[in-house]
C-alpha cells in the first residue's frame, strides 16, 4: 500500500486492480503468527515492503501500523535485523513513556469524582484536553481553561475535545449529527440492539443519548477507539483504547473481554458493527482485523449457527470497493451518498461523498 495519504490520485490508484508500474510501499501480511512483529506505542507494527515499478524490492521493514508519516511514530526495524539487550530495552523504556498519563481505571475513578463536582467547579483545560479536578487546578492556571462543564457536554466529548488533524494518522472528521441520527434511526429501524462503533465516537454519542435521554431507543453501544482522551468519559463497558490496524486493545485483556461480551451477548443477535477508518487507511490490515472481530463474534454462536455473518457497515472511500470486496466478497457497496463530516480545518461541516458497504 502506498504511504502517501494526502493525494486523493493515489488513493484512486491504489483502489484500482491494475497495479503494472506502481511504486511506493505496500503491507505484508504475516503468513507466520508464531513470529510476533515487534512493538511500536501503537501496538504490535506491520510489515511493509518497497515496490518499484510493480516489482517488490528484496529486504522488508517493520513499521508503526497506525501512523504514516515518521514524525509521528518514528519505529523502523528491518526484517531481519538483530537488535542489542540495551536496544530493546531503551525500545520499551520508550513504548512506556508514550502511553497515556493516566491509566483506565484512573480515567474512571476521576470521571466518578468530576459528575459529584458542582457546576462552579467543573473544568475542562483546552491547553491539555484533560478534565481537571480541584486539585489539578494549579498545574493549569496558565493554560486555556473551560468552566461550568455541564453533564450535557460531559455527554458530547467530540464537541469538547479539539479534533486530532493529522489526517496520515488520525483523521478525525467526525460525522455531522444529521449523519449520525440518520445511522441511529437506521439501525434501529433495522432491528439492531447493539452497536460495535470501531472509530465512529460522535455516532457513540448520538446512540448514549438516546438510549439516556428518555426517547424511544433501546440500542446500546461501544466504541473502539484509538484516541485515548475518550478514557477520561465513560466507564470500562462504554470505551476501549483500540488501534483498528493492529486489532490491539491498549488495556490488555480486561479491554478485550469488554469487546467479547459485547460481541456475544444474547448469543451474537441483534448486534452490528460500523466503522469508519481514517481517510486512505489500508485497506489490507483493516480487513485481517474486522475478520478478528468476527470471530470473536462467532465464538459465541452455536455450531448451527456458524455460517451466519456479522453485519456490518463499513464507511469508506467508493473506489476501495474492489478492495474491500477481494477480502469480503459478500460486501455490497449500497447507494446512500449522504453521510456528512465536520472537517476539523473548516468552519462548517462539509458534505463529502462516502458510501456504506454492508455484508449481507
């Protein structure tokens, strides 16, 4: 797959079949899982190939499985290369310290202690993304501060937090809320009860809302996210810090048990997952992640209910279609072209072309 993220030329020719005299870098899927890739801050890496003219060079590469761009995460290991005991061990002295600040349960015990707070108190730091008890108020007093922080805002986290604009990593262009409450009203028109949001935190939102705000809707959710700042907003059954890329749950087991139980619930029924990968993401591990997932899924069906499939909407760019489809052959690219973002970088939301392709 090509690392460049930014041209949409690229994304068009790497969604394409031809791909005679291409150049750039392309994912290798580990055909070996008795060989454990390395580990990056974000999780195990993948490994990537160079190709030129269509023509695969000889040596491989480890790289981080989330972030394009070096400046980002700055892991590079060669295939075969050989690393010292102190190598390895400044490698996870360095994984360590780029964890977040706070761990899950910390992020619970505080969130408990912010909703007791009274409104006067409530504060958000803009400077540090961070909800601030009475106590962090100091460390803070010279950083842009947000007070009075209603349950209400509590409740929208997207709309609190600044969006995370580098688009070769994270590419946060949250659905608009007509989206979203057109995906809700969907789904549960659908029949669904459940819904796994890999990626999508503002359709997370809209479905909690509901489900708390006295309407009708008996749908319930959880979202697997990489951005880790939504730690600070829900309790370990509502979020898990989650690299899509990787399949790696950042909380360990724990994290990962939360996402099997939801999954399996009431023996798999009523429930779908939809997803939205970052702009030009690649399409390759996503695909070998998703059927992770499904399996997970699948673990608790009955043996005669093992040819039955997870649903699923899948929110991409049309031009992967061929793609996705060499991987989930029974995807379908349906015509709905109406899905909206709020793109960080404009001032109001903008209407771009996506489509929905769910397994049938």
């Amino acid at each position: 797959m090509a690392t460049s993220r930014d041209r949409l030329g690229t994304l068009e020719a790497e969604g394409s079949s031809g791909r005679q005299g291409y150049s750039g870098v392309e994912v290798v899927l580990s055909s070996d899982p008795a060989t454990p890739a390395p580990l990056c801050p974000h999780g195990p890496t993948l490994m990537f190939v160079k190709v030129n003219q269509g023509k695969e060079e000889t040596r491989r590469f480890y790289a981080c499985s989330a972030c394009r761009d070096r400046k980002d995460c700055s892991f590079f290991q060669w295939e075969d290369e050989k690393l010292s005991g102190a190598r390895l061990a400044a490698r996870e002295a360095h994984n360590r310290s780029c964890q977040p600040p706070l761990s899950r349960s910390q992020c619970v015990e505080r969130y408990l202690k912010f909703i007791e707070l009274p409104l006067s108190q409530r504060k958000f730091c803009q400077s540090c993304q961070q909800l601030l008890l009475p106590d962090d108020e100091e460390k803070h007093h010279e950083h842009q501060v947000v007070g009075d922080v209603s349950i209400t805002q509590l409740k929208r986290p997207s709309k609190l937090l600044y969006p995370l604009e580098n688009k070769k990593t994270n590419a946060q262009y949250l659905f608009a809320d007509r989206s979203c409450l057109f995906l809700v009203d969907l789904l549960s028109n659908l029949g669904f009860r459940r819904v796994l949001c890999v990626g999508t935190p503002r359709l997370h939102e809209l479905i909690r809302l509901k489900e708390s705000g006295g309407t009708k809707s008996n749908i319930r959710s959880l979202l697997l996210d990489i951005d880790f700042r939504y730690s600070q907003f829900y309790m370990e059954d509502s979020f898990c810090h989650y690299n899509m890329f990787n399949h790696h749950f950042f909380d360990g087991k724990a994290a990962l048990e939360v996402c099997k139980t939801f999954l399996q619930e009431d023996k798999g029924e009523g429930v779908i997952m939809v997803t939205d990968p970052p702009f030009g993401g690649l399409v390759e591990p996503l695909a070998v992640t998703f059927k992770k997932l499904i399996a997970m899924w699948k673990e608790g069906h009955s043996q005669d209910n093992s040819q039955k499939e997870l649903p699923i909407f899948w929110i991409f760019p049309y031009f992967f279609e061929s793609r996705i489809c060499q991987f989930f052959p029974s995807f379908c690219m349906l015509d709905y072209q109406g899905i909206q973002f709020s793109v960080a970088y404009l001032k109001d939301a903008s209407t771009v072309i996506w489509t929905l392709a769910m397994q049938r």
